[in-house]
C-alpha cells in the first residue's frame, strides 16, 4: 500500500518501502492540470537536473554515469543512476511506473511498464542492470509500483494473453467478455522472480482508469490524457 499526501495543495503518493532508505527521495504524482505545478518541489527535488525518457514501450534500460547528463530525451523505458541530485521520471496515464533502490541508497531506477514493456520484461531488465552495472545484489532492492489501471479495467485480447510467458496474470470471469491482464501482479512477480524479497515490493491499489478524481487514464480519457510523473532520485 501506498501512502497518499498533500503539500502545497498537492497530492501525490509515496511507498514506505522507499521512505524508509536514507538519502532517496521519490514520489508517485496524481493527475496534473499543469505541469509545471511545483511537484518535483514538493516530491523534494526542486532543481534538480532530470533524466528525461522518450518511452517507447520497450525493454530498453539507460545507465546515466558521471559526466553531462544527455540533452536530449533518451529513447527507452528505464533508466537507473548512483549519481546523487539527479532526477530518474516516468510518466504514465494507465502504464506502471516502478521505482527501485537499494537498501543502502546507493543506486536507483525509474521504469515505465505498460502491457507491452511488461510483456518485455523491463523491470525484471531493470533490477539485472543494476546488478550488473552497479554490482546491487537484487536481495538488497526495494521497489514500488506505483498507480496504473487496475485489473478491474485492463481488458485485454487473446493477443496480448499470448505475448507473455506468465499466463498467471490473466484474470478470466464469467461476467467478463475478454480477459483482465493483472499489471501488478506481472510486474510484482517479474521483481520478486528476479530477487528482489517480496515483503519489499510495495503495490498501488488504485485504479487509474476508476478514479478521475486522483488520475489521468488513457483508455477513460483518450488521447488528449494527460500523464503522470513519478521520479526517484538520491539526495545530493
Ligand atoms: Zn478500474
């Protein structure tokens, strides 16, 4: 469960699992009729340089290191860094954004996962990275997940059943047409399964799409959604 908060007139959400690691500050945002509203302030990290992604619903994971942070949007869905006053974003209108760092603070990711990146397996790629490139042990990460289209809502084709290898994260009901992908529960085992203990995965249980007074949803609102920002980052 997350908590829900409100400073400056602004409500957005938080995951003790990540509160509770000293030096990482994050937060999930709620709908946004203005986005320059201050969030990234109030989420405490007013000022801070940003990594920004152009999110292309892949598996695609970036590394920002030492140096000058890229000018341009980096094309992918992930993206991790150990460098202390940067801001990791995802933004999402149904999609799961998923925040992950390591118990000590050290390091920490923003991934972007809707269906397709999900069915990719972007955080699992997401928790291998930081194993491999920062030497984090996966039994050393906590990770939120945060608010994203409840299972309630995802209604999804035969197609999309067959694009993933966790056929467990389909829900079928008799009072429902089609199947419901379960994001979540993908998301949450994809972590779980690549080590990350599970009593350190904390989950969002609101649905975007069942509540417009909290979230931008595209499959409610359409095209013109507006998106959410959530954003990780460690304290300079
Ligand atoms: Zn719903």
């Amino acid at each position: 469960m997350l908590h829900t908060r409100t400073r400056s007139h602004i409500t957005f959400l938080t995951a003790p699992v990540l509160e509770a690691i000293p030096g990482v500050v994050h937060a999930f945002s709620t709908r946004r009729p203005d986005p320059d509203d201050g969030f990234a302030a109030v989420a405490g990290m007013d000022g801070w340089p940003a990594v920004r992604l152009r999110q292309i619903h892949s598996d695609r994971v970036h590394w920002v290191a030492g140096g000058r942070l890229p000018d341009a949007p980096l094309e992918g869905d992930a993206a991790g860094t150990a460098l202390p006053g940067v801001a990791l974003g995802v933004r999402t209108a149904d999609c799961v954004p998923v925040l992950i760092a390591d118990r000590a603070g050290t390091v920490v990711a923003a991934a972007h996962a809707g269906w397709r990146g999900t069915a990719a397996g972007v955080v699992r790629r997401t928790v291998d990275r930081m194993a491999s490139e920062w030497g984090v042990a996966a039994a050393d990460l906590a990770a939120a997940v945060g608010p994203h289209i409840g299972v309630c809502c995802m209604e999804v084709g035969e197609d999309v059943v067959d694009r993933f290898d966790q056929p467990e994260v389909f829900v079928r009901r008799s009072e429902w047409p089609r199947p419901h992908l379960d994001l979540a529960a993908a998301n949450r085992a994809q972590l779980v399964a690549a080590g990350v203990p599970a009593d350190r995965v904390e989950v969002s249980t609101l649905c975007t799409r069942c509540r417009p007074d909290l979230f931008h949803s595209y499959r409610r609102d359409g095209k013109g959604a507006g998106r959410m920002l959530s954003l990780i980052g460690r304290a300079p």
